[in-house]
C-alpha cells in the first residue's frame, strides 16, 4: 500500500534574528504560539496565528516578546506560511539584518 501524505512547508529561521530578550522566552511551553522544543534546546517551533493577528500581538507583547518578533511573525502570516523553527542553525532571511548578540 502506497500512502500518500500531504506536507505543510514551514520557515526555518535563525536565531540570531531575534532580540536577545526572546531568546529565554520562546522555549517556554507558555510563551504564545509555542509548540515544541528540540531536545537540545536550540530550537524552538511556532504555529503562526494567521486568523487572530491582533489578539496574538496582544499576547505576544504581554508575554514580553519584542516587536521584532512580531513583526517576523506577521510577515509569514502575511505570506500563510503556518509554521517556523527558530534554531540556532537556521537559515537566513533575505532582507532582514542580524540582531545584536
């Protein structure tokens, strides 16, 4: 039997785009959005709300993640993509310049 599966693409973003503040932040189970940690703990993965956008900036902002967050979070709503992994090892996005470490 041949099973076919359908596949969601998600964005695999690195780390080093993300304010310092939300590094600690986005492997806590209750930061919004957060579904899961690598085992290692250098990777964090995130559904993207792209139905409630402003009630996830609310608690986003309440959570103390930074507008920086948010901002990379309404652009893959923007674009439907439902998904992203934040890793210390992950790719690079055009046009959007490392943070500060």
């Amino acid at each position: 039997m041949a099973l076919k599966f359908e596949t969601i693409p998600y964005a695999d973003i690195s780390t080093f785009y993300l304010e310092r503040s939300d590094l600690d932040l986005i492997g806590e189970p209750e930061c919004p959005g957060h579904m899961a940690e690598h085992d290692d703990g250098r990777a964090s993965f995130f559904n993207v709300f792209t139905d409630d956008r402003k009630r996830f900036n609310e608690e986003t902002k309440a959570f103390g993640l930074s507008d920086r967050f948010r901002a990379i979070m309404q652009e893959l709503a923007q674009l439907e993509i439902q998904y992203v992994r934040f890793d210390a090892d992950g790719c690079e996005v055009e046009g959007l310049e490392y943070c500060n470490h």
